[in-house]
C-alpha cells in the first residue's frame, strides 16, 4: 500500500503512525523511549524506531516518505536535531536518514511545532494562517504560524512561548528566564508551588472543588498567569485562534471557565475582536501527524 | 527632480522628508502636529502635510510616490488607519489619497513599523532579515521583521511588542496588559515609579551618578525588566538583532552597561549565541526613511 510515516520522539514514548497520502490514519504504534539505554551501539530510542520501520516495511511495503517529531533546536536542513541539552543524550546531530536507510531524507521537526502543523493539517488549526499552539502538561510547549508558515526565526528557536518571562525576580527557568509561565503553570513546578501538597494538576483540582481554599487559590495564580501570557502573544503575534493542548487541558471548566475570564480583564480587543481560545484536536497524536504532514508535501 | 516623500505624523510633530530614489536624504522640515485643532474643517495635521505636499510639489515637482507614517494600526488595503483610540481624533479612516490628490494612492503604514522598515533601508538593521526594534521613550514602542517582511499578523496588530506582561499582579495599561513593559520603563510611568521625584530618564540617571540609591534602583528595576522583556522577545521571535531607540538610548553606558550585565544573566544562549542588541541609526528621522522605503518599490 502507499503510506508515510509521522514518528514522534518524546521522553517517555515513542508514538509512530501510519497514514495514507489522502491523510487517513492507516495505523499506529506505542513504545518506551528509554532514554539513556543503548541497543547494538546506538540510542535504544533510534534502535526502536529503526525496527518499527522494518517490521511496517515488512507488512505495508517501503513508506514512501518518513518524518520525526522531537525535542530541541532542527538544524538547518531539516535533517537532525542540532540542538538539545540536558536530555535524549545521542539526539543532537544523529543521522536519521543514514540510521532509518531513507537516502531521499527524513523530515526532522521540532515536536511543538509538529503538534501544530499537525492540528493545522487535521485537526482546530484547519484552514487557519496564524495561529499560537500552547501545551499545558509537566512542561509547557508552543510553536507559532505566521501567514501559514511555522514561524522558525533566524536560528530556528522563534516560537519557544514558554520562555517569556512574568516576573523580573522570578525563579530562574531551564534556560535563564525569570519567572517563566513554566515555573507558573507546568506541571513539573506545582509542588513548589503548592507548598509540596500537590503533584498533579488533577489533585489540585479536585482539592479546590472540595473548597480547599488554598488549593483554589494556587490554580487562580496559574490561571491569572496563563491569560497574561495568552494576552502577551496575543499582541506581539496577532494570531487568529489560540489552541491548547496538553493535560492541563483535561480540566474541562475548571480551566476554560476562569480563563475566559480572566482575560476579559487582560486581553486587550480592538473594536471588539476577541481571539478565539480553543482547544487541541488531535490530542498526544498531533506530533505524529505534524511529522507525517511535511512528509506529505 | 524625481524624489519620494516619506512624512512621519506623531503625536507631538511632524516629520517630512524628501529622497532620491537612491536614497539620499534631499530635503526635510518639522511641524507642529496641533492634535485636536481643526484648519479648514479638516484636522490641523492633515491640513499641514497636505500645505507641505503643495510647496514641495511648487518647488521640486511632483513627488513619484507618498508615504506616510502614524499612530495606531492601518487597514488591510494600507490606504489609511483603521483603528487609534484615545488620541488624534478623525485619523481613523481618514482618506489620504483623497486629501493629497493622490489617486494612485499613499502608503500609510504604522509608525513602529516604518521605523523599524527605515533601519532595514538604511540604518542598523540594513541586510537583516529578522529583527526586533524596540523605541524607548515617553512610551515603548516595537516592530518585529521575520524573513525580511514586517510581521504583521491576522488583522495588523503584531509586533505591539509593549503590550507584554511582565508582573501578572501589575498595574494595567492602556491595552488592559498588566505590569507591561511601558509601565516599568517609558517616561510616562517614571514619576509614579520613582514617588514622584523624577519625571525625566536624565533627571533620574544625574541623581543616580551622583550617589542617590533610591535612584539607582528605581532605575536598575527598569534595566532588569527590559533584560526580561528583550530575552522574552528572543526567545519567541528568534532574531540576529535587536535594535534599541528613542530617547532612553540617549543614556549611553548607563543603559548598555547594566543592560548587558543583565543580559548575561536571563538570556538564553544557545550553543553560545549572544544576540547582539544595537543603538538605532536613523534617530528620530527613522519613520520618514520608513514611510518612504515602500513608496519606492
């Protein structure tokens, strides 16, 4: 049959999925990533991918193209990631299109902005030119559209949302930035945050519906430093929707609810335009179709 | 002679310059704007481009082409200011084409915007495809270039690079944005920053190098908030530069030397990249080199 594969690299799973050039998905896969093992001498994350392309290989025939979604800085010919500290040690630099035997090259995309060319291609961002792609889950994501194109910038780090900085005496983030919605948001802060009471955003939640007041009063942090964010790109990117996606997003009302109204405070809305916020389609797939849609052009 | 008109309208001036179309600057006046009076029964500012326009066209010629810079943002068409509130009463809409006798039309561009397009033309910014300009002055105002064009966003408003939340608990703008930038840097805000002692950067910056500490501080706050901002906009926009002007540039080393220092600090360096941060060139005149590069493609 004629397919492309989309393949999303994460730091837990590697989700690989097959689809037909119209865009059906045909099929898909889940594995461990294992970050840090090594299989025959390479990553046992690129030992895995190499052998899900051999077994649908075996089954579907030759893929007729393959894109990868992951972590960190693509270089600039698409065809590796250049740039990704601290994690996914063996990343920076490995040869996918040697490793997977493709000589006709594998598409190498940051993974926020697969998800969003992923929702652009199928799923809230369809039709749409500018668009801002928010995930809320242990970490916070983002990826840009500007005039239907990922916004790439000079070096290919443009669209990093969550490095903007809330507060000048914040905590400093990951990469130097003070007080980023990350420290304010992510799941991976929450127990600073709260005081080492909570670890999951869902616990949070379910303790302030309680009326913890305490509880209650942490989200309403995160959610009044979320609409600030939002109202930040917003003016500086003019989007037409914004999209979020991620886990946090799982919080249904209790998330959308006090969002919308906070930024009917902090969104500024000239003649009375009011962005759009919506939420991801494609949910923990969008990376895998994101990897798939360049393959596709 | 054949020369193009770029005229930049602020708020408290206007500016008109005339250019070869190589370039070189061949003539240029300034006039008061008189914001609120009426000549004619047409706004004053209108009716002192329009009287310029005339005695250029009786001592030089026809001008080839007309472009003009001003507050607020343009309409899709480009032929006038769609939205400005609060300030230069009968902008919005005003037909400019018209009221210059130019049926083939006059390029009205946002004032940020034509001064960031005058440094790509003929100032710091010259050969660069992506940057970010920043004006420090009485306000901030910003613009952003992304692949070589002005980014421009859905309906005009991108690059309002001022409205950005720094301090999500802060005072609000004008565009409902709290702790912005221009609350914690522009002149406008100073006096409410410094208890009411200083109304001026200057006056600020002489009592800080004599020894006040109170001084000092107010002004090393500013410094840090502007690090923030600048290291927020790099890491969401990506440029090879960032260009600083206005008047608050005009502090020299007591603004480059504790900015870099700050910098140091809360910029993200990618594999050991520092985007440089550069004075403007073109000074105040930069909006007249921007109104009038696009009227000479």
């Amino acid at each position: 049959m004629t397919y492309v594969v989309g393949i999303d690299l994460g730091g837990t799973q590697i989700k690989a999925a097959a689809f037909s050039p119209a865009g059906d998905l045909l099929h898909r896969e889940t594995h461990p990533t294992r970050d840090g093992d090594r299989v025959d001498g390479v990553p046992a994350w690129a030992h895995t991918i190499g052998g899900v392309l051999e077994a649908w290989t075996a089954r579907f025939g030759r893929p007729e193209r393959v894109g990868l979604a992951a972590p960190g800085m693509p270089a600039a010919d698409g065809r590796s990631i250049a740039f990704m500290p601290l994690r996914m040690d063996g990343l920076e630099g490995f040869d996918w299109s040697a490793h997977l035997g493709r000589p006709d090259g594998v598409t190498v995309t940051n993974d926020a902005n697969a998800a969003l060319l992923g929702e652009v291609w199928q799923g809230a961002a369809r039709g749409r030119r500018h668009v801002v792609l928010l995930t809320l889950g242990t970490g916070v994501g983002g990826a840009v559209l500007v005039d239907g194109g990922l916004l790439r910038g000079a070096t290919g780090r443009a669209g990093h949302l969550r490095h903007i900085s809330l507060d000048p005496r914040g905590q400093v983030g990951i990469m130097q930035t003070p007080g980023e919605i990350e420290e304010l948001l992510g799941e991976c802060s929450l127990a600073a945050r709260s005081g080492g009471r909570f670890d999951t955003t869902r616990a949070l939640l379910a303790a302030a519906a309680a009326g913890d007041l305490a509880a209650a009063d942490v989200w309403a942090q995160s959610i009044r430093a979320l609409a600030c964010a939002i109202a930040s790109y917003i003016n500086v990117l003019d989007p037409e929707v914004v999209i979020l996606g991620g886990g946090i997003t799982d919080a249904g009302d209790q998330l959308w609810h006090p969002l919308e109204r906070e930024l009917d405070q902090v969104e500024w809305r000239p003649g009375g335009l009011r962005v759009p916020i919506v939420r991801a389609a494609l949910g923990g797939w969008a990376g895998t179709y994101g990897a798939a849609a360049p393959a596709l052009e």
